[in-house]
C-alpha cells in the first residue's frame, strides 16, 4: 500500500516522467553514474579544503569531470535520438552555457 500511496501523493512528477519517450525514461532512472560522479566530487572537494573563490571550486570540479569522463565506457542505445530530443525539449538551458 506504500507504493501506491507513494505514487498517488507524487502523481505529477511521474507523470512528467512518463511524457518523455521510453529510451529517455531508459537513461533517466538508471542514477549509479550520476550517484557515482557525485561521490567523485564530493572527494576532489573534500581534499580540497578551502576554495577561495566559487570560481576556483568549479575549476576544480571542471578538471575533476574531465579527468572522470575519460572512464567512461557505457554506450547507451539510441543515444543520438536522445541527445536530439533533450536538445529539442530544453535548449534554452542546454544552450545557457555555450
């Protein structure tokens, strides 16, 4: 009854996930790599004791991204289709940093 009740109260975000097409949805609830890149960067800021600048915190996490991506191997079915959906469904914030 948990579980029902779980989805019932969160409705609206299910919902929202459920809108996107199933080899979105794929990729979406698969989260080991993203908790994965998160613990990465919890020791690259955990070294690192004192930034003096956000800046210089996101420099260091910059270069620690690169250095994690290069071990990176997974290819994911599809994945043109979904980089071109997501660049159609939120390009303004996609485009935000280029």
């Amino acid at each position: 009854m948990d579980a029902i009740k779980s989805w019932e109260d969160n409705w609206d975000n299910l919902a929202t996930f459920f809108a996107f097409p199933e080899y979105i949805r794929k990729i979406m609830h698969i989260t080991n790599a993203i908790e994965s890149l998160n613990s990465q960067f919890r020791k690259v800021a955990k070294t690192k004791l004192i930034f003096p600048t956000d800046e210089s915190l996101m420099k260091m996490l910059y270069l620690a991204t690169q250095k994690i991506s290069k071990k990176w191997t997974r290819i994911y079915a599809n994945w043109d289709l979904v980089i071109n959906q997501l660049n159609i469904l939120f390009s303004n914030v996609l485009n935000k940093g280029a």
